[in-house]
C-alpha cells in the first residue's frame, strides 16, 4: 500500500510525497570551532527545486506503460495495488500512435466504445454507460460537450467502473481523466509539424525553461487547418496553455496554469440507414465521403478558457496537503443541417435541422489531506478531502424550418434548401445552477505483505436550481436537492509482490438533471437519481520488468431509470434497469529491450433488463460483444523503429431498438520511426493500411458515421 511520500529534493524526475528528513542543525560545539582555510569556506549550493514532473505524477512511467497512479486513490499507489481496471496512456503511445482525438486514444483499450456525439463532441460509451460528461482534467470535472485536444497533455488515464467516491457525481461507466503538461526544471523546446492526406494541417510548439531555481515557465501551443476524407468537411483548431511553476522550497510546489482553447467544424453527422423488414437496417450504400445535409448550415464552434492553480505541501510531520481551483468559461454552438432518414427504395432522404447555445461558467474546489502512518502491525494511508463546486449553465436551442423541401434525392443529398431557425415550444431555453458540496474519507490499510484493503466514503450534496424562460412554462422555477452516498471497498491479495488479485464493490448516482444539466419537468424534479452499482473480481500480474498483464471480470448494473408506469397510464416509475456483465484482458509494456506491446481483449454482454419501451433482452446500443486491439513498435536501430496495429470488433446496433446493426470489421494501422538526428526525428502513420470498409461508429440509426479510408500522417518534430 503506498506509504508517505518523500517531498523531492533532488531534480531526478521521480514523485514523491512526503518530506524529507530535516537537517540535523550543527551542535554548539560545532559551531565554535575556528574557521577554516579560505578556500574551503565557498558557500553551499542553493537547494534543488523539486523536479520537473506532473503535480499529479506519480511516476513510474517507462515507455507505453506506467506502473503508479495518483488519481484513482488520490495518493501514489502502485497500480498492481488498486483494486480497479485502470489504463493509462503515456505520452509516448500518444505521439507514436499519432492520436489527436479521444476516439484515438482509446483505441487501445477494451471495454469502451466512441459514440459519434452528433459531429461536435466527445461522446464514449465505457461499460454499456453512454456520457457526455465523465471527463476531468488533473482531477477536475471538465463536462461541457466538445472535443478535446491532447496537444497540452502528458497522460490519459482511463479507470472504469463507478468512480464517484473520488470523482463525485456520474461516472457510472467510467471516467476519463487527462493530465496535463507542466514546466520543471529541464530545458525544452519542441515544435512539431503535421500533414497529411485529404488535407489536414497541423502544428504543436511545446517550450519548459527554468527561470532560475525557483520558478520555471512550459507554454504549450497548438494551430491547425485541416479538412478530412469527408466532403466539405473543415477544422480550424488553436490552443494556447502557458504554465507557470512556483518552487520556494522543497517541500512547497505552485502551479498556475492557463489555457485558452478555440475549435471551429463542420458538424457531420454522416450517413443514414435503410431498411426492408423483417431484414435488419444496415448504412446505405454509398461513397465514404459523402456529405447528408446542407453543409453550409452544419457547423459548430467551441472557446474555452480554463485557468487552474494547485498547491502541494508536504508538512514535516509527513502531512501532504493538497488544493486545487479550477475556474473555467466555455462558449459552445453548434448547428446542422442532417439525415433523419432515408426511404426503403432509396430515392429520396428527408432532413431535419436545429442549433444549440451552451454557455457555462464552472468553478471547483478541492482540498485533500493525505497522511500514511503505521498503528501496530498494519499501516495505514489516510485520505480526508472536501470539495465544493458551482456550474452555471445557460442553454437555448431553436428548431430549423425548411423555405422550400426537407426532402432531398438520395443521389444527391446535399440540400441548398434556404433553413429558418427558430425556437419552439419545445426547444429548451433554460438557466441552471448547479451547488455541490462533498466531504469523503478513504483508508488505505497493509495488513502485512499479502493483503491490502481500501474503503472509502463519498458524501455529495448536490442543489439543482432550474429556472425556464420559455413564453408558454407555467412553472419557471424547479429546485431540487439530492444527499448521495458513495462507497467504494476492494480487497487486494498479494500471493507474491507481482501478482494481486482483488475483488472490489462500488456505486455511483446521476441525478436526473442529467450529466448536462437538463431542465427539470414536474416528473424529474420528483425522481430519486440514477443508480450504477459495480462488482469487479480481476488480477494484476507483473509478467516481467515493464510488462504487464491485467484481467477483470465484472457486473454493472444501471437502476432508477424512468419508465412509464404499465398499471398507471400517465405516471413515471423508477423501475428501468441495464445491466453490463463483461470480461477485460490488458497487456502494456516491453516484451524486449526493443518491443513494446499494448492492447487488450474485452468482452461485454450489455442488455436492457426492464423498461417499458424496449424490450427486456435487447443489447446497448453501439457495444460490440468482442472487441481485440493490439499494437506493436518495435525498435530495429537506434534510428529506425517501426509499428503495427490491429483492431477488431464483432457488429453492433446504431440504436437500443436493435433494427439496425453495424458491421463488425478488423482495420489495421501502421508507422515508421526514423531519428536523423539527435534533435530532428520523423514518423509516418497511416491509418487504414489495407483501406478496409466499415462503420465504427454513429449517433442514432439514421447517423452513421463511415470510417477512414486509407490515409497517411506525416510528422517531423525538431528539439531545440
């Protein structure tokens, strides 16, 4: 179990979290003895600031694999020790594997899925469990509905199951927790350069330079104009993140850090299906990259300002204290202009329009007390921790009325078609406040060499103020309040120290606001919040130095959900269930000196259990039953590595109705590493190297979206 960390004071880039030893002060003799020669008496050194890592780092990083975290258990606790499936995807597997999205990031890892998130947004099905809203970055919700770029980022972290002891509210799949860069003490300058097929532009700057021993300055830079394998399709993305570490001892780090983010698209919402019953649907034959919709009037935009500070201090007593704020501004639109659906003899395609305003002001909070002490024969790491949060969201959406025919041919499925927006009736035009407050409390207890267990507590108070400023609302003003409780226990068993087998329980709760803080109705401001409860038995076996493999077997049921009451027509139940049994095999780290290896297995069984629109039995929408990914880099010379992947997942439905299904497929992916020079080295991805054919995800049934053809990525990256 992790043990309090030492505080550094040294610049060797390895965390720790407890101080050192103080300096035992000279005696008094000592300081009457005479001076010495004049030569001898040159002054010390100035201390060494802490090192040049993560504020949240706990190390342990080799390559494509990491072998310590401190977001799942907040403090630094060796993997093989956390009672959870984890994956984390190191800064080298990001940029070898060329990812820029979350779709490309997570590739690797078994038990999720990417929903197509309607062309504008991150969307990830983790465990059977669609959000919008389970991303956090370095620890804080980061929830609004874009996607997120990792030109800024260090590590993704990826911890499936409930999560809400830690990280509040939701998660009830999983979360995904992005760390970002930070400046340290080792002098950096990097610029990269991007190109590739169907036009994509792209350019990253990343700078660290120490100031003097104290303070240290990382700006993180990132411009891109690209288009894609889709027709009309455009991204004009740019982000600037400077980073500014404050060290005045070595017991004491501040970090403050800004980023300003801007990301303007098309939105695409792909290809419709059609179908000929009893026969499944499937996507309608049709090009790659053809356009469905008017893409003039199909476009989104997002800008972000996030500005964060954390401080860490390590008391002499072995106290680590911890407080982070994050205040963030997020201005999202996005309109479009898209397929609602397509005719069994397709001829014609109908379309549908609408645009969303989102803004929201967020502010956190979070102060965490971490203390490892021994009390007789077992050692314990404490952790206390409180957190308070305010997100203010304004929302308005209007509805598109088309000057003319929503029906376009289907040879020709790009509409001219003038389109008038405006709201309606329905269409949301809100404000919500939403007030948490949360206190928890985890034990962390080494019941000697062979077993461990950790328990912990999470209390939210969640207040939801909604306030609609729709004509025709008879109520304007609903509030609701929701006391949640969330525990979390697993056990370890340690036969030898590289293997552990565990068995964890745990349980989170979305109030019925929703992850995007919905309206509440006269119905959902009287529903108790939705339940995710977890079972999970795996093991975690170091194969070998740097190699790992981890299995988990799980249960994931979703209760609470609404219904319309069968014995009373009219009334709303909370007696909706899913549920997700599933199997996870992970395997991270170097085989040899010169092969590294990632990727996994995952098989999930993810069904509606009752509900009275769907019925019992059917599968969640977009969850292949097996899923295999698997990649490869292997390093020929000093100067020339090379790489392979491959991905493979059986079919799946568009929709919980089950009518239309998506093909399962295998896509392989590849990459050359060249170094020419100690500063200058290059590398060629291409994506799709066998130009394969498949639908790896959509929005609906009417939104598909078709995958890549064959494309290539080429990237030069100069160190100065």
């Amino acid at each position: 179990m992790a043990q309090a960390q030492q505080p550094p004071t040294t610049l060797p880039s390895l965390s720790v979290e407890a101080p050192a030893a103080k300096k035992k002060q000279p005696s008094a003799k000592a300081k009457q003895r005479p001076p010495v020669q004049a030569k001898q008496t040159a002054p010390a050194p100035e201390p060494t600031p802490p090192p040049a890592v993560q504020a949240t780092n706990p190390g342990g990083v080799t390559g494509y694999q990491a072998t310590r975290t401190s977001t799942a258990t907040k403090t630094n606790t060796p993997l093989i020790d956390v009672p959870q499936a984890i994956s984390v995807v190191t800064k080298q597997q990001i940029e070898d594997q060329s990812a820029q999205s979350l779709a490309d990031v997570v590739r690797y890892i078994p038990g999720i899925t990417i929903a197509q998130g309607e062309g504008h947004r991150d969307a990830p099905i983790i465990r059977g469990q669609s959000s919008t809203a389970d991303f956090f970055l370095n620890g804080i919700r980061d929830d609004v509905q874009y996607y997120r770029d990792f030109y800024n980022i260090d590590r993704v972290e990826v911890l499936r199951g409930p999560n809400a002891m830690i990280f509040g509210r939701g998660g009830g799949g999983g979360v995904i927790n992005r760390v970002s860069k930070e400046a340290g003490w080792t002098p950096l300058t990097e610029v990269s350069a991007t190109l590739g097929t169907f036009g994509e532009r792209r350019a990253t700057v990343d700078v660290n330079q120490p100031i003097n021993d104290r303070w240290s300055v990382r700006i993180n830079g990132l411009i891109e104009d690209s288009e894609s394998y889709r027709d009309y399709f455009e991204r004009k993305r740019y982000g600037f993140n400077p980073t500014i570490t404050f060290a005045p001892d070595a017991q004491t780090r501040y970090v403050v850090s800004y980023e300003f983010f801007k990301d303007d698209g098309t939105t695409d919402r792909g290809i419709p299906s059609y179908r000929i019953p009893p026969a499944l649907g499937k996507p309608v034959p049709t090009s790659r990259s053809q356009f469905f919709g008017n893409p003039d009037e199909s476009y989104y935009g997002v800008e972000a300002h996030i500005l964060r500070s954390h401080l860490q201090h390590w008391t002499d007593a072995g106290v680590k204290i911890s407080n982070q704020t994050l205040f963030a501004s997020y201005d999202k639109f996005y309109q479009n202009v898209y397929p609602t659906g397509v005719n069994p003899a397709l001829t014609d395609v109908t379309l549908g329009a609408y645009n969303n305003q989102t803004d929201r002001t967020s502010i956190f909070n979070q102060t965490d007390i971490s203390y490892a002490f021994d009390f007789g024969w077992m050692k314990h790491t404490v952790l206390v921790g409180a957190e308070l949060s305010r997100q203010r969201t304004d929302n308005y959406r209007e509805t598109g009325t088309f000057l003319g025919s929503n029906t376009v041919p289907y040879w020709n499925p790009v509409s001219r078609t003038p389109v008038v927006f405006a709201p309606t009736n329905n269409d949301a035009n809100s404000k919500s406040t939403v007030d948490v407050a949360a206190i928890y409390l985890q034990d962390q207890i080494d019941l000697g060499k062979h077993f461990q267990i950790i328990g912990g507590v999470r209390y939210d108070h969640v207040s939801v103020d909604s306030f609609d400023k729709r004509p025709t609302a008879t109520i304007r003003e609903r509030e609701r309040d929701d006391d949640l409780v969330s525990p979390r226990i697993g056990v370890v068993f340690k036969p030898f120290s590289a293997l552990s087998l565990y068995a964890s329980y745990s349980v989170s709760y979305l109030p019925y606001s929703g992850d995007q803080f919905a309206i509440l109705d006269g119905t959902t401001v009287t529903l108790d919040p939705e339940k995710f409860t977890n079972y999970e038995i795996g093991a975690k076996w170091d194969i070998q130095p740097g190699l790992s493999l981890t299995a988990a077997a799980y249960k994931l049921n979703r209760t609470n959900t609404r219904m319309n009451d069968p014995n009373n027509p009219g009334q709303i139940i909370q007696a909706g269930e899913t549920e997700t049994e599933g199997f996870e095999l992970t395997l991270t780290g170097q085989v040899t000196d010169k092969w590294q290896v990632v990727g996994g297995y995952g098989y999930q069984d993810a069904v509606v259990v009752r509900s009275d629109t769907t019925p019992a039995g059917n599968r969640l929408a977009l969850v292949p039953k097996n899923t295999f990914a698997l990649w490869n880099k292997y390093q020929f010379t000093p100067s020339f590595a090379a790489g392979v992947g491959i991905i493979h997942q059986t079919d799946m439905y568009a929709g919980v109705d089950n009518v239309v299904v998506l093909p399962d497929f295998t896509r392989v992916d590849a990459a050359l590493y060249f170094k020419f020079t100690d500063k200058l080295r290059g590398q060629v991805y291409v994506e799709n190297l066998f130009d394969e054919k498949y639908f790896p995800t959509a929005h609906s049934n009417t939104n598909i979206m078709p995958g890549s053809p064959r494309a290539a990525r080429f990237t030069l990256t100069s160190s100065f």
